[in-house]
C-alpha cells in the first residue's frame, strides 16, 4: 500500500496521524465554480501551510480568497418582460357642423386617429435576479499540541471579511486516543460572532452563533476506518439574507426569518480498503435537522483508485435532499411574521458526480484536478421556478509541497 493511497484513504482527520516533526507543508488550491448560463462565477485560490514547531505541536495557517460575480434570484416571482409599444387608437368623435342655406347646426361624428406609447408584456416568464459582485478574504490559524501522552489540544481562530459581513470565530478541540491510538475521541466547541449589512436601511447588524461536536473515529482493522460524530447549534440574532426579498400581498418587501436557530447535524463515514484490488471506497451518511423546519438527508460515495505506484483516480457521486422550510413559499398572503421565497429553503435535491485524478511523482509533491458536475432541482411540484435552480461546473487543481 502507498503512502499516497493511505492519504487518501485512512487520514479522515489530522488527529489520527502522528505529527511529522521534521516537515512542513504547502498547499495551493484554485477553484472554479460557474453555473449554467454565467449566473454566478466564484474563482476561490486557497493557501494552507503547515509546520511543526516542536516535535509535539505545530500550527496550520489557511488563507482563502473568493471572488464572486453574477445574478442570483431576488426571491420575487418570475414576471413577463415589458417593452414600450406605439398604438395607433381611433375614436368616434362628435361636433356641431354647420349645413344649408339657413346656417342650421345638427349633430355629426368623425373618427380621430392618435398615436400613443404604452407598455406591454411579452414573452414567457423571467425570475427576477439581484446583479452582485464581492470579494472575501479569510484567514484561518490553527495550533495543535500533543504535550500530553495520548491527548491532543487544538485552538484555533478565524476571521473573514467582504463588504458587507464579517466574521470572527474562536474554537477549541480536544481528543483523547485510547487503544494504542486505534480509538480517538474528541469534542469540539466553537463560537462565531458575525455583523451583516443590511442593504434595506444600510445598518450592520448582529448574528451569533454557537457549534458543539463529539466524535469518536475507530480503527476496525488495517483496512477499514469508521468515523461518527453528532453536532449541535445554535444561532440568534439577523438570520435574514440582506439581499432577499419576497411578494406579501401583492407587494415585494425584505424577507423576515426568525431570530433564532438550532440544529442538530448526525453524520457517519466508513473508509475500507480493498487489498486484491488495490482501491478504497469512502462512504458517508449525514442527517441535518433544524428549527426552520428544514430537514435532510445527504449521502456520498467516493472510490479511490490507485493505478501504478503515482497515480490515484478518485470518481465521485454525492446526493443531497431537504425538506422546505416552514415560512418559505414563492408568494405570501395576509401578515404572516415570518416569510421567505429563497429557493434555498425549498423543497430541493441536488446531485453532484466528479472525478479527480492525483499524481506523487515524488515523496515531495504531489498534483490534483478535479471536475465536478452539480445539479440542483426543485421538489415541490412546480411550485416554485425551475429557474431558480443552478446547475454548475466546478473545477478545482491543486499542489502538495513537503520539505
């Protein structure tokens, strides 16, 4: 077995592997992702850097920097499109005329003919779209220690900027290996403080939000490697998207969430090596439910095939479907207190196939690219435009360097 292939395969996280006390590492990741029709562009290159700093601690440092342009739905329903139209009108028009020797006056019509420019609907349908374009940098700083036989501490901070939100979190992970490091068990906790700038009346406002984990990750055999975790949260504050709208009564006003959300996330992965074929499969479930209303489902399938001592091809499938959110229609009636037609929230599924291909041509680096397929569709029998669904094309390369 390669050392690529166990990379790939049996590393599900850092904690499971011993630190490298001697080398460090960069990676260089760009992505692409663009949707059909150029509705939303985002290029995404990404910087992780990792070094030891004593043979038992090390820090990662990641930095990202997206840039997103494009359209996306405003949440008002689709309308037709309007063009001006010249109209010639005739009408009947009735005047005094003059007639005879004695001048008498009677009562007669004439048609008028006058042109006049009006608006008119055509076409089919078109979903309204907000233009946008922003820029996020963030920075991520992680540090890890195994001071302590057996256990192992890692605190880490985040921030992430754009023009109108910013983001600050801190959090802090702990594990304990058990079994001569085959069982590793962890918690996690972490706190997000978040402002928002909300376009409607050009005030920043608040959204905190609080995330616990446990997970255990056992080592069943030397092929096969089992990972579970359970994770609550809980946000308050602006939960609103500050670009959304959506029609109450005939009228289109800024769409209102509640100010509070909790959600439980479950998820299970399986990794197992198959030795007489020389690949490994990747298997996960993840279930998600929410205060919303919204619940989910999400499986994935990857297999990691190696093919000589270099090369790893990894096909990819993952399926995704959520049930709709208990305020979201495409229009509303009456007072309601909270609505939104965000598509997001809908009924929906998305699928996503992809193949990756990584090439080592050395201990000391190692090449990715990826293209990914992703489709999203709606489920509520129509109800919502199909329009408001993306599919997109993803592409992603990157570079590994250890020294």
């Amino acid at each position: 077995m390669s050392k690529l292939h166990l990379s790939l395969t049996l590393a599900v996280i850092l904690w499971v592997s011993p630190l490298r006390a001697s080398e460090e590492r960069i990676d260089l990741t760009l992505g692409y992702y663009l949707e059909d029709h150029n509705r939303v562009e985002v290029w995404s290159p990404v910087l992780n850097w990792e070094t030891p700093l004593t043979t038992t601690s090390l820090i990662r440092l990641q930095a990202v920097y997206d840039v997103v342009s494009g359209a996306s739905p405003t949440g008002a329903p689709p309308t037709k499109p309007v063009r001006e139209v010249t109209k010639t009108i005739t009408s009947t028009e009735t005047y005094n005329a003059v007639s005879g020797p004695s001048g008498r006056s009677r009562r007669a019509t004439r048609k008028v003919t006058n042109k006049e420019t009006v608006l008119e609907e055509y076409g089919e349908p078109i979903l309204p779209l907000q233009q946008f374009e922003d820029a996020r940098l963030g920075v991520n700083l992680e540090w890890e220690s195994r001071a302590i036989d057996n256990w192992v501490f890692t605190p880490s901070a985040a921030y992430s900027t754009e023009q109108d939100y910013e983001s600050l979190t801190g959090a802090i992970k702990v594990g304990r290996e058990f079994n001569d490091k085959a069982t590793l068990l962890s918690a996690a906790l972490s706190f997000t403080s978040d402002s928002v700038l909300v376009r409607w009346d050009d005030e920043w406002k608040d959204k905190d939000t609080t995330d616990g984990i446990i997970g255990i990750t056992q080592v069943i055999n030397p092929t096969t490697l089992l990972n579970a975790s359970f994770t609550a949260g809980r946000s308050t504050g602006y939960l609103s998207d500050q670009y959304k709208s959506a029609m109450v009564d005939g009228e289109v006003i800024p769409e209102v969430r509640p100010d509070a959300r909790t959600r439980w996330v479950g998820m299970i992965t399986l990794n197992k090596m198959f030795t007489p074929v020389d690949g490994s499969i990747e298997a996960s479930y993840r279930y998600y439910k929410d205060t919303f209303g919204v619940s989910a489902n999400t499986y994935a399938l990857t297999w990691f095939q190696n093919v000589g001592k270099s090369w790893v091809i990894a096909p990819s499938f993952r399926y995704y479907e959520q049930s709709e959110a208990d305020f979201y229609a495409p229009a509303f009636e009456g007072n309601p207190q909270y609505f939104s037609a965000d598509y997001r929230l809908s009924k929906l599924r998305s699928m996503t196939c992809g193949l990756k291909v990584v090439w080592k041509p050395s201990s000391k680096v190692q090449v990715s690219a990826a293209y990914d397929r992703y489709i999203m569709e709606g489920r509520d029998g129509g109800r919502t435009s199909a329009d408001a669904y993306p599919s997109a094309n993803i592409f992603t390369v990157g570079i590994k360097l250890w020294y």
